[in-house]
C-alpha cells in the first residue's frame, strides 16, 4: 500500500542518516561504490558535477551523497526536471543547459516524453537508434550548449571531486573534451555500456582507453 512505501522510505532514510543502510539511489549502485570510495580513503570536501542529472532522487548517482551533506553542480537540459532539481536539492545549483565540444546558442535537444526522459539526448544518431528501437521522438528544441572547462571554472573554485556523466551518446566526446591537465576529477562515474531492446550488449572500450590513457584505472564496473 501507499502507506507501507512511505514508511519504508522514512525508515530507510533514517537509517541513511545513522550510516545503517546501504540504500542505492543509482541504477547498479554506483552511489554506494563511490561512497565506499570516499570512506576507504577518508576523501574530505566533497564536490560533485552531475551532467545529465534527470530526477532528483531516482536513478541519480549524487543523491546519497547530497544527503550527507556535499553539494555540486546539476546539469539537466529538461526544464521540468530542472525545477524538480531545485525544489528538492536546494543546496545544488542547477543548470538548465547542455554540455558540448564548445559554446553554442541554439542546439537541438530530443526529447522522448515524460515517462522516457533518460532517452533525451543533444546526440541526433543517438535519437534515431532509439526511435529505431521504438522508442519515438515527442518534441525538438532549442537549447544552449556550454564547453564543460568553461563550467567546471566558472562554478567550482578547483576540480570538482566527483564527475558523473551521462549524457545518452555524448559521454565520450565530453570526456575528450575535458582538460585533464587542469581539472583531474578523483571519480568518473560514466556509461560504458549500450543496452539495445534486443538484449543487446556493447561494451565501449575506447572510452575506457582514452580514461587509462589520461592515468585513471577501472575501480569498479558495473
């Protein structure tokens, strides 16, 4: 019943509060992973950049760490979800925009309607798989771009601690983007794997090559 849901939600997030519960808020508990990161190594001042942040709570890699008191930068493109971001985690800033390769004024953002938001994507190739894979287009519009160096030193003092990315088909191409000379994350938490509606599979190595290559190792995958 809908009463039951809301006292196990209470009771999980007491125990959050008390580091009793191993409570995921990400798709494969990649929030869990991080934070077992952070205490292992006792990281201290944690800042995070979340592009492609989406709900606020579901399905979202910065939640559990909002609720221990850090705060960063949220990045959604979605307007919708932007004004959830901001009524939830007051505490972040949030970031109507997309990213990309440099500053653009208008760039066509696909959408694919309320229930299959994860799918919006700045990525025309992108779109077109997904309507292949059935899932249609709902709306195009028109959205700033901004060169992600330019938003990491225009709202974080240094590097941010944690990046996590994902942007449906553009993760890579940010990821060349970044300066790793002057702004080296301590965790990039990213997609490396394409999922079809066949039960498809694809792993996609050069994203792992080019993080190995610019001196990060896998510290967990999931």
């Amino acid at each position: 019943s809908k009463l039951k849901r809301i006292l196990r939600k209470i009771k999980s997030f007491s125990l959050i509060m008390r580091s009793l519960g191993n409570v995921t808020f990400s798709q494969y508990g990649e929030d869990l992973i991080m934070l077992g990161f952070i205490y292992k190594f006792n990281i201290k001042n944690i800042t995070y950049l979340d592009i492609g942040a989406n709900d606020p709570i579901r399905i979202n890699n910065t939640y559990n760490l909002y609720l221990r008191g850090y705060s960063g930068v949220l990045v959604e493109p979605n307007a919708d979800l932007c004004n959830n971001l901001k009524k939830t985690r007051p505490r972040d800033k949030i970031l109507n925009l997309g990213i990309g390769n440099n500053n653009e004024a208008d760039v066509d953002y696909y959408m694919f309607g309320e229930n299959n938001s994860v799918y919006n994507t700045f990525s025309k190739e992108s779109a077109l798989n997904n309507e292949k894979e059935g899932i249609p287009i709902k709306k195009v519009i028109k959205l700033p771009l901004k060169d992600i160096n330019d938003l990491i030193s225009e709202n974080f003092k240094e590097s941010p601690t944690i990046l996590s990315l994902d942007v449906e088909g553009l993760d890579e191409a940010i990821l060349r983007k970044l300066d790793f000379d002057k702004y080296q994350p301590l965790l990039i938490c990213v997609e490396t794997v394409n999922f079809s509606l066949k039960n498809e599979v694809f792993k996609i190595n050069s994203i792992l090559e080019f993080l190995n290559s610019k001196g990060y190792f896998i510290y967990a995958d999931t």
